[in-house]
C-alpha cells in the first residue's frame, strides 16, 4: 500500500507530460535562431519580399491540443532562424474504423432465447497545424 502514492506520483507527471506533446515535422533550411519571428495567418498580411524557407507541420498527441500545436511551431520557428512564420490552415486525418460487436443471448421462460447484437463503430480523429517558415530579404 505504500507504493500506491508513489504509482499516482508517477501517473501523474507522465500524464501532465503527455498532455503538452506535439510531434512536429519540418523540411527545409534552416538559420541561426531568431528571437521574435511574426506571426502571419494569412500571406496577404506577410510584407515585402521574402524566401520560403521550408514547410512544417504539427501534430497535437494524447491530450495536447491546436494551441499547443502553435505554440510548437513557434518554438522550432525561432530555432530555425525563420524572420516569420505563416499558419496556413488545420488538417484532419481520420483513421480505418474498428468495429466491435458484443452478444448478449436472453434465455426466456418458454425455452426460447431472444439474441442481441450491438455493433460500435470507433475511429480516431487527429489534427493537424500547417505553416510556412519565411526569412525576409534585406
């Protein structure tokens, strides 16, 4: 009984870990690190003349959520070296369904049997941020 806090301890701090990861993927060139990139969510708002430096997505694991999604980005933006970032939208991917059926056999008085069968059907949904890191041309 002794280890059962413990044990919660360590649930605990596993489940607030997961609850913020975000897998991020990134292609393209990268830059010593910038302080303060902007924050574009729309290119007709992004000035001047610019080189597009790669492409980068993130992906929201467990319990994480959009917003820690962005705030991913922004943290690889600024060790990328980007001058800004451009959001450019939210993808969806839905996975194969799984289907599970359970039984349930109701014997009756009279000797017959009445059969149930339930079907669920479940299928996991992620999200997806995608931007475009820039670097302004002097």
């Amino acid at each position: 009984m002794k280890h059962i806090p413990t044990l919660a301890s360590i649930l605990s701090a596993a489940c607030a870990l997961s609850s913020c990861a975000v897998e991020t993927t990134y292609i393209g060139k990268a830059y010593p690190a910038t302080d303060n990139p902007e924050l574009f969510f729309s290119w007709n708002d992004v000035p001047g003349d610019y080189e597009t430096m790669g492409h980068m997505t993130a992906t929201p694991q467990f319990f994480g959520n959009l917003e820690d999604a962005q705030k991913a980005i922004e943290k690889r933006t600024r060790e990328k070296g980007a001058d800004a970032v451009v959001f450019e939208g939210i993808g969806q991917s839905v996975s194969n369904p799984t289907y599970t059926t359970t039984e349930h056999i109701e014997k009756n008085g009279d000797g017959s049997s009445t059969r149930t069968a339930t079907t669920k059907r479940d299928a996991a949904v992620s999200y997806q941020l995608k931007a475009t890191l820039i670097k302004f041309r002097q």
